[in-house]
C-alpha cells in the first residue's frame, strides 16, 4: 500500500508514468555497462528503447 501510494504521487508530481521512467533507468544503466552495445531510442515520446546487440549474428531477411 505504501509504495502503491508513493508511485500514485511520482507520476503525479513528474507527469512521467513509473514503468517509462524504470525503462529509462535499465537503459541509463546498460548504456554506461561494458556490454552494452547499440542502442536506438524510441522514435516518439511513448516508446521505450530498443537494445541490441552487436555481436549476435544476424541472419539477413529473406
């Protein structure tokens, strides 16, 4: 109940909602990580970032 409350009044206060704000949070921290690789943010206010990784292979579409 608590914590319930406490996040009611972050996105209230910040206008920001609490799981985007936790999305920019693990990207901030795989950002600054020694595996971290590519990563492109969202194309609009309400996406989140796509994370990959460079050194999978990738088989081309066919």
């Amino acid at each position: 109940m608590i914590e319930a409350e406490g996040i009611r009044q972050f996105e209230e206060l910040s206008k920001i909602p609490i799981l985007k704000w936790k999305g920019l949070e693990v990207t901030s921290e795989f950002a600054t990580s020694n595996n971290a690789k590519i990563i492109i943010m969202g194309s609009d206010e309400k996406s989140l970032p796509l994370l990959l990784n460079s050194d999978e292979k990738i088989k081309p579409a066919r």
